[in-house]
C-alpha cells in the first residue's frame, strides 16, 4: 500500500505560556528533525543565516520576516511542520489564527507553576476546534510540583482525561532520568551538564517512592485511547526537561504515531477532504513589510487538498480573478529552499500586494469556501480620535484594511462618530498607531471606549430588531456588517442573555 504525500504530515503548533520552555523546545526539536544544527539559531535571526536561496533573499529585499514562521523538519519519512504562535510577551488574533491551520499541538507546562492564564487561554482556542494536545511537562531537571498535583490540575482546569506516558525519576537534585511507560526504559542524564546524551538504562531499579508513584500513576489514570486524544477528550502526558534534552525524542515519536495527519477541513459545501484532487488552502497569516516604504506582504497559506505546483493559478475566494503564484515560499527542512510542490498540511508564503487576506480560501476553481476561521471576541476596545477631522475618509480605508488584515477588528457604533477598534493583546494597538500614521499617513490617537468587550448577535430579523430598539447605544457592525453588541462588561453580556434567550451572543464569528 502507498501512503499518500500528505498523510505523512503533522501541521502543529506549541502552545504555552511565557517561560515555560517553548523557545528551547523548539530548538530541540528541530536539532532532533536536522532542520538546525546548533541550538541556540531559532533565536538568532538573519545575520546568523547565509542568504542562499530565494526565502532568504525575499527576507533580505524586502525586509519580511518570515523566520521561524513555519519550522519543518523531517524524520522517518514523517514531515513536520512546526507553525510559531507568535506573541510571546503579547496576546494577539494571529497567534489565534495560526491555532486554526494545525491539526494538533503541544501544550508546554512549567512542572513549577501548572497551568497559567496563557495556557488556558490557548487551549480554549484549541477546543473551539477540537484539536488534539499532548502535554509535555517540562523543567523536572528542578525542583517542581508534585506530578500527581500536575496531573489533576490539568484534568481539573481543562476538563480533560489525563494519561500519563513516562514518569520523572525524582525532581530537582533528586533528578535520575525519565521512565517511558512504553519501554519501561530510563534515560539517564549524564557528565556535568546532566544533559541527556542518548544512553538508555533497559533495567531500572526504581527508588521505593518512585516505583510506588508509577504503579499508582499507571493504576489510576485512563488508558491511552487514540481515538479520544483525537477527538480532544484525552490527553497523553510526558514529562521531560527541554533544556536537558530529557522527553523530546518521545514527543516527536508521539506526534508521528498519535498526532493525526491533515484532517478535513470544514467549507460552505462540506468538508474538504485531503484526498480531493483539487488545490484548496486558506490564509491564516498575512504578515506585512517592516518597511513601510513597500506594501509587499506574505499571506500564508494553509494548504488544505491537492498538491501544489509552482506557477499555479488560483483564485482567492471574493476576488474572483485568479492569481499566479510564481515565487511561493515553501518551508522545506533544512534550507527552506523554495520547492516546487507542496503537499496538504503544508504551508505557502505567498508575496503579494494586498490582494490577500486573512480569512480566504484559495483554489482552482474558486468553489470553495472555508469555515470557520473565526474572529474572537476582542478583550479591549478603544475609541479613534482623529487629531485632523478631514482625514476620515482615509481613517476608514485604513481601519477596513487592516482589519482585514487581521491586526485589528473594527466596529461602527449605529450612534456617535467615534468608530472603535478591538483587540485581543496591547501589542496590536501599538501595530495600529504606528501604521496609521507611517502607511496611511492618519494622525490619531486611541481614547477609552465605554465598553470592554463585544459580542456577535446570532437571531431571527425581528428578534434583532426588538434587541436594537432598546440597546441603541450598544449597537455596531463590524466590517461585514454584521450586528455587534457592545458590552459594559461580561456580566452585561451573561445579563443580556438571560433577557433575550432568541438571540445568541457569540465571542466568535466565523467566517
Ligand atoms: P519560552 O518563553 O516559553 O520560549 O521559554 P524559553 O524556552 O525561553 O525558556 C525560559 C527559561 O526557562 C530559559 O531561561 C530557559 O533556559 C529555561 N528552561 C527552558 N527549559 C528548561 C528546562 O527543561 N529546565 C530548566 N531548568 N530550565 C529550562
């Protein structure tokens, strides 16, 4: 039996909250694929690099930094594609939206601190989806929390089943190694840096408390079930210290064995499955130049059926006209050469002036349309002031442009001149200010909004105009006109609901 290109895929993403490891697990994990060969290079950008193939010298000329966007490595015949969820110090959509082109991902926890608020919040957009996680429990070469406590935080705080797949020999100096429940093997960490180098012990003997904890870990916890990780009911846990090398060779295997090859993806006409013969993909990403001198952008495309040929044509959905794609970046191991073909579950960079947007399905014929790319709620909302009133005009392409860009969402209250921009991280704030007056040449500030956060209003016509006639003040259209409530605060949006049970107030919109 062959097996097709794309099933030997894994798209995924590491979700975490900063410090736990995600930087240095990265690193271990493409040291492990091949694609690096010193850790340490995923933080050292550019100059590190020789510019010797097209990716490199699209980064140079034009000043886009496509690094570490997409990481792929290859190891028995599976191909890896690692997408950065970027927004480390700051939360934003995009860091969301690459959570919607992976079929899986691994949830990185501190052993001393659990779960922390970005995890959470990772994982909650994981679920919208179900997509699959493995856990890793990193830095148990420290002293951390005990593993049992870990374990049932998770399963509490995520609702989530929780099988343990290997167990920490002792935490912190008592620190032995790792125990792989499949083997029943040790890996030992060895010389001063109590790194581990490779060397396996077949035949542990265990320390008493040890041995006592992995019978009972083993008794107590539900048994791995690859169907029920796939579906984001269970979720396998490893344990492990990214620093020390110590549980990344056993993630790799377990994203090749368990982790689920591109899946189908949801359209307005069904789902599209991998094996449909026609190019279809989505852009999850648009990242624009640095320079504001070009307008050049890469859209990344998530290719979702069919095998990708440069040279291609293929029409963004909305557009109608297709577009020849002449010079796509594909993120091949190693080099990130660029590639001729592109298989499912892979990514494309596609430079581009603009035509590109964040949310629009790519294909050959143009008829298909993918869902569920959603927008999310945003979590602070500010009013624009323009500090000069005949500017309105180009404030308004510019806040359409880059909302659909996917920097910022926009709403237009049905009373009052001020529109209001949302955001889900501080950070996009900080974009929006600094390309309205650089790209668009918009002075303006940002003033408080009286509302903290919004919701999308799902209902009848008539359920929605009785809804308006009474919270006027509250109302807005986002860029596709679709009607916004504009909320006080969270418990005016749990109030509301109650008193309107016909409508729906939704944190997402899908598109
Ligand atoms: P990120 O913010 O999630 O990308 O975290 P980093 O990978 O940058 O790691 C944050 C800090 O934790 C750095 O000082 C790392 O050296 C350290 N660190 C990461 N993994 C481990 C580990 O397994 N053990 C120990 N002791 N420290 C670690």
């Amino acid at each position: 039996m062959t097996t097709a290109p794309w099933a030997t895929r894994r798209t995924f993403a590491i979700i975490s909250h900063p410090d736990a490891g995600k930087t240095t697990l990265t690193e271990k994990l493409l040291l492990q694929g091949g694609a690096i060969h010193l850790a340490g290079e995923v933080k050292a950008r550019g100059a590190a690099r020789r510019a010797r193939s097209d990716w490199m010298k699209i980064e140079q000329q034009r000043g886009i930094s496509v690094t570490s966007s997409v990481m792929t490595f290859e190891k028995d015949g599976i191909v890896f594609n690692l997408l950065d969820t970027p927004g480390h110090e700051d939360f934003s959509e995009d860091t969301y939206r690459t959570l919607t082109a992976v079929d899986s991902a691994i949830m990185v926890i501190d052993a001393a601190k659990g779960i922390e608020p970005q995890t959470l919040k990772l994982f909650e957009v994981c679920r919208l989806r179900s997509v699959p996680i493995i856990t890793f429990v990193n830095k148990v070469d420290r002293e951390g929390r005990p593993c049992f406590e870990i374990l049932d935080e998770v399963a509490d705080k995520l609702a989530l089943d929780v099988c343990p797949m290997s167990w920490p020999v002792g935490m912190g100096g008592t620190f032995e190694g790792i125990l792989d429940f499949a083997t029943g093997g040790v890996s030992r960490p060895e010389g001063d840096s109590r790194e581990f180098l490779g060397t396996i012990d077949a035949n542990p003997t265990l320390p008493a408390e040890v041995a006592e904890e992995v019978e009972l870990a083993q008794a107590g916890y539900p048994e791995f079930d690859l169907e029920a990780y796939r579906h984001g009911d269970l979720t396998p846990v490893y344990f492990g210290s990214a620093l020390k090398n110590f549980g990344v060779s056993e993630l790799i295997d377990a994203i090749a064995k368990f982790a689920p090859p591109p899946r189908p993806q949801p359209s307005e006409a069904g789902e599209i499955s991998p094996d449909n013969g026609e190019v279809t993909g989505f852009i999850f990403k648009v990242q624009a130049n640095m320079d504001p001198q070009h307008r050049d952008r890469i859209a990344f495309m998530r290719l979702c059926s069919g095998t990708f040929k440069r040279g291609m044509k293929l029409t963004p959905s909305g557009l109608g006209k297709p577009v020849a794609i002449h010079s796509p970046i594909l993120f091949f191991a190693q080099d990130r050469e660029i590639a001729d073909t592109a298989e499912p579950g892979d990514i494309i960079g596609i430079p581009n002036h603009g035509t590109l947007r964040v949310g629009d399905t790519l294909s050959e014929k143009n008829g298909v349309r993918f869902t569920g790319l959603p927008n999310f709620a945003p979590e602070i909302l500010r009013r624009v002031v323009l500090r000069d009133p005949t500017k309105t005009k180009q404030l308004r392409k510019a806040l359409d442009d880059l909302s659909e860009e996917g920097v910022i969402q926009v709403f237009y209250p049905e009373i009052g001149s001020n529109w209001v921009v949302g955001v889900v991280g501080q950070l996009q704030l900080d974009v929006l200010i600094s390309r309205l007056e650089a790209e668009y040449k918009v002075d303006a500030f940002l003033e408080p909004a009286p509302y903290d956060t919004a919701r999308w209003l799902i209902g009848s016509d008539t359920a929605l105009k009785a809804f308006a006639q009474f919270n006027g003040g509250n109302m807005a259209k986002d860029r596709d006109r679709n009607p916004v409530f504009m909320a006080r605060s969270s418990w005016d949006v749990g109030y509301q609901q109650e008193k309107n049970p016909d409508l729906t107030f939704s944190a997402t919109k899908e598109r």
